[in-house]
C-alpha cells in the first residue's frame, strides 16, 4: 500500500496551508483590537491561570522563552499584562493579565468560534470528530518525536 503524503492536489503541504490561512483570517478579525494571534494566546493563557512564570507561558504556547518575553514586552507597553518580580525566585518574573486583556480573550473566543464556522462549514459533526482525534494523535506522535531528538 503506498504512504500517503500531507500534500495536496498542488503539492501544497495541506496542514501549513490550513494553518495559514486560519491564522490570516484570525489575525484580520482581531485587527480591530490590535492584537495579534500570537499575542492574543498570551491572554488567553495568562486569563485561564493569571500569574505564570514567562518559561511556564513558553512552555505551555510551544515557544521559545525569548520569543514569548517579546510578546510580553509589546503587550506589557499597552496595558494589557504586568510583569513582576517572582516572590519565591527573584531571577523570574511572573506575569498577570488586566481587566483590558480579559475584555480581548472574551472578543477571541468569539472570534474562533466563527473561524471554526467558517472553515468546517459543510463538514458533518462525525467526520470533524474523527479529524479532530486523528490531528491530536499526530500532534502527540510529533511532540513525542521532538521529546526524543
């Protein structure tokens, strides 16, 4: 039987295609709130349990801690995350969200959930249950494969 491929009918890789374009159609729905995907999950991490260290945020979005201590910056220069000074451990900072960044999680949530409209529509509830098992199997199979280089 012949392995099947992740490429599409125009030998695009289908995965990075639908990824980008849901992230281009997420970022023009969030440009209202000048906000970013990247840094919108930022929020959505820091509503959910405020007060993370900035290497337990990397962790969790999958990022490099660098990566994410740039998005704190642009968020912390417009109000919308604190930094501060880790108690049990003064070299790390923890970070906390304001009531403005909840304001934007809530428009987010919102706007995902038309994002999930718009991409599964025509899709039968059946087959999106079955694709969203078998994409959180390869995502584990991934990280798994990552875990042992």
């Amino acid at each position: 039987m012949a392995k099947k491929s992740s490429l599409s009918e125009d030998n695009n890789p289908i995965y990075q295609d639908i990824a980008r374009f849901r992230a281009i159609l997420f970022d023009a729905m969030l440009k209202p709130h000048d906000m970013t995907m990247s840094q919108g999950w930022v929020l959505v991490h820091l509503v959910r349990e405020n007060g993370l260290r900035q290497s337990d945020l990397a962790d969790r979005m999958d990022i490099a801690t660098v990566t994410t201590s740039k998005l704190i910056d642009r968020l912390e220069a417009r109000g919308y995350v604190e930094r501060r000074s880790d108690p049990e451990d003064r070299r790390s900072n923890r970070v906390y969200a304001s009531e403005a960044a909840k304001d934007v999680v809530r428009a987010m949530t919102k706007i995902i959930y038309e994002v999930d409209e718009i991409a599964n529509a025509g899709i039968p509830e059946k087959d999106l249950e079955t694709t969203l098992r078998v994409l959180q199997r390869m995502k584990g199979n991934l990280k798994d494969a990552l875990a042992q280089r």
